[in-house]
C-alpha cells in the first residue's frame, strides 16, 4: 500500500504511535502527563492482569512500544520530560 509524500519525508506514518502521542499532547498542550497517563489515553483503560505471563503477553508489548514512541519524540525535540516527585511526566514542546 502506498504511503503519502510527507509520511516518507517524515519517516513516519500519519497514524503512527508517535503522531498520536504528540497530537493528544497538542490538544492538551496546558497539561503534562506520565506514561501510565499516556498509555490509558492512547491504548484505553486496561484491566489488570491475572498473572505475570498475562501482563507479558497483553500489555508489555503496548509499554514497549510506547516507550520507544516517548523517546523517539524527546529525540526530535517535539516533547520534554521532567521528573516531580519520582514520575515523569511528559508535555508538547512548543
């Protein structure tokens, strides 16, 4: 499937877990939010797991890759980081 013109330049797709993450950002450019606070909002409210092998299987994978999203956009200076109180919460660099 082809993909658009600015998605190559980018790197990228439009739906991409970064573009996600850094449009929510935007639309809530007042506020800054942890990962657990990120991942509700982009992946939904999860249930806890059952056991080790059901977090592994179900929600480590979405962690994973958020993670990786987070930093990739600290990266492109499009967001910060900053740790209060032993969390670290993420906003839109504007």
């Amino acid at each position: 499937m082809p993909i658009k013109k600015d998605e190559f330049e980018k790197g990228r797709r439009e739906d991409s877990l970064e573009n996600r993450i850094e449009n929510f950002l935007k639309e809530s450019q007042d506020s800054a939010f942890s990962q657990s606070e990120l991942a509700e909002v982009i992946f939904g409210k999860t249930r806890p797991p059952k056991d080790f092998i059901d977090f592994l299987v179900n929600q480590y994978p979405n962690l994973l890759q958020l993670n990786e999203a987070i930093k990739t956009l600290i990266q492109e200076n499009k967001i910060e980081a900053k740790t209060i109180g032993g969390t670290t919460y993420y906003i839109r660099k504007k």
